[in-house]
C-alpha cells in the first residue's frame, strides 16, 4: 500500500482530505504545519507529499526546499495544494521541482487522478528497463500505455533498400528515426583503412538511430541493409514530441543509453583482447541470440564471411580457418555456405 503525507494546517480541511485520500486506497499521514511535515517525511519516507503552501511556522515553499537538501526524500513526487492561483507562485512551485499544483476548491476525482499519475511517473523513473527493444517497448507501455513504439511506426512512409544499401551514413545529422518492418540491418564503423567493424545488428521490430537523435550529434555510425528490407521513417519532430509529453521516457532513455554505450566498451575490449577463437564463438552466439529468439535448434545463419568477420574483428581468412576448426569439433556445419549452430551450449562456454 502506498503511503501519502498531508500536510495542511487547516484541521477541518486536513480531515476531509485524509479521507479523500483513503478512500482511493492510500495510507495517509498528517501534519498540521511545515516543520512537523518536514520531520515526518524524513521519518516515514512516504511514496508522496500533498502540501498546502500558506502555513505557519514553515510554509510549503520552505517543506520543499528541506526535502531538495535531503537524497533520501529529494526524488519523492510533491503536489502543492493551495487556494493561490497567482501564475508567480505556480512557477515558483514548478521550479523548484514541485510535481503539481491543485487549487482549493477542488475534486476528489481531481486529487486521485493527480496522486495517481504522480506516483505512476515515479514508479517509472525508479524502475529498471533493458537497454533493448523489449526494454524500450516496456518503458514506452509504462508511460503511455501503448503495447510498444511500433505504434510511432504506422501510417508512416515505407522505404525499401537493397542488400549492401546504407540507411544514414556516419557524420550526417539525423533527421529521422528508423524502425525495421522487414529485413536486416547492420551498423558499422569503418577505419582509416578502409576495414569494418560491426557495432550493432537489427531486425523485424527494431528501432535504429535514436542514440544520435537523443545526444542530438551526428551520426557515430553507418546503418547498412544485409538483405533487402522494408524500413518505416519516423519524422524527428514526431519523436521528439514524444520525449517533450513525458518526461519520465526521456529520463529513462537517457539511462538506457548510457547502458548501452557500456555494452559496446565491453564489446570493443572483447575484440581488442579475446583471443581468435573466442571472438568468432562470440559473434555466433550474438547472432545466435538476436535471430534464434525462439531457440531453434540446430539453427543456420545466413551472413557473408565477409560481414561475419567484421563482426568479430578478424580477417576474413582467418576467420574461415576457424569456421573449419569449428566444424572438425561438431560445433557447427557448413551447409550450402551457411553456418549452422550444432552446440550452442560449447560454444558459449568459450566466453567465460
């Protein structure tokens, strides 16, 4: 059950709002002034505060002030609830990080919906997603209660690449957000000589290109259709009134983020320092992975020798020596140029 704290120097008021509270399902608290309501916060830590702003003692403006100078109750969600309606006090209210501002009289249906919402903003902010599509699809239901982005994605301009085709090129600006309806794509990084390196891999319900539209800089990257695919374009301004309506995605996308940029550095160290072996076993178990979510087994990928050495940072020699070593121990096959997952369980113990 979670816990809200009044705090209101108006006794009868301070009452028919204890109950109004109560009777949506909340444990409530109350605090006659600012300075009692300061102490029972920090006591009882409570999912959220209603305040009232003019009171004796220390008034609302000052409860919330105490609150930002502790970490332990800084991030608890803060409905200012006043009979002042002047636009100053509102914004000094807002900009000192208050939640929401309810003006006296006011509804129960008015204070459930805004304890509700406020509430269900925190939860998100406190919970951990995926640096994934399942991740993003999770947060975006979470926040919007929609199944999932692909809903950005419909009605929208269908454009078709051929195998080999780039998508966005690193160091353009983007201008759009791609999600994969059909195909596979592929993002890669080249070197000054001219030798590839594969950073991600996308397919059927993916979005790509969102890290550059979310830091806004220039593409780090360049997106390449593996096979012919049907890409959905998604207007920047478009997700970025996504971002703007709900706060708490924007947050939690820069969390997710910052998730996945550790994930590369620990993929460009594998490649840096792994040996041969294990960089190809790698590589497989990665596409393994993105393209077997069922667990088919054995399971064929379908990938040039080319591509998949890129993937492991290998020279394309080197890599099919491997590939032959691979099949000698029963751990793949080779069947009419495609590699075919015979153990995926050894293989995998080749990362540890």
């Amino acid at each position: 059950m979670k816990t809200v704290l009044l705090i209101e120097d108006n006794k009868e008021l301070r009452e028919n709002t204890t109950d109004i509270i109560a009777l949506a399902g909340y444990r409530v608290l109350s605090a006659e002034n600012g300075k009692t309501g300061i102490e029972m916060i920090l006591k009882y830590l409570p999912d959220l505060v209603v305040c009232d702003i003019m009171m004796p003692i220390l008034d609302g403006f000052g409860v919330l002030h105490l609150m930002q100078q502790h970490e332990e109750v800084k991030d608890i969600p803060f409905i200012f609830l006043t009979a002042k309606t002047e636009r100053s006090d509102f914004r000094k209210g807002m900009g000192m990080g208050a939640d929401d501002y309810i003006t006296k009289p006011f509804s129960g249906t008015e204070l459930w919906d805004a304890i509700a919402s406020r509430l269900k903003k925190a939860a998100i902010k406190k919970e951990q997603f995926a640096p994934d599509l399942k991740g993003l699809n999770k947060l975006m239901y979470e926040a919007t209660g929609k199944a999932s982005l692909e809903s950005l994605s419909k009605g929208r301009n269908i454009e078709k690449y051929k195998k080999k085709q780039p998508i966005y090129t690193e160091g353009n600006h983007p201008t759009k957000l791609y999600y994969v309806q059909q195909g596979k794509v592929k993002t890669i990084k080249t070197n000054d000589y001219g030798k590839e390196l594969v950073i991600d891999l996308y397919s059927a319900g993916d979005f790509l290109g969102y890290t550059a539209l979310l830091e806004d800089s220039l593409y780090k990257e360049t997106a390449v259709a593996m096979e012919e695919s049907e890409i959905a374009v998604i207007p920047l301004e478009d997700f970025e009134a996504l971002l703007n309506n709900h706060h708490e995605v924007t947050v939690q996308l820069m969390r997710m983020l910052a998730k996945n940029i550790t994930t590369k550095e620990q993929q460009l160290l594998g490649l840096a320092y792994n040996s041969l072996r294990k960089k190809v076993a790698e590589a497989l178990i990665n596409l393994y992975k993105k393209y077997n979510q069922q667990g088919e087994a054995p399971f064929t990928i379908d990938i040039s020798r080319e591509s998949l050495a890129t993937m492991a940072g290998a020279a394309t020699e080197s890599l099919i020596r491997t590939l032959y070593d691979f099949r000698e121990e029963k751990l793949i096959d080779i069947r009419e140029g495609a590699v075919v997952i015979l153990d995926e369980h050894k293989l995998s113990n080749m990362l540890c």
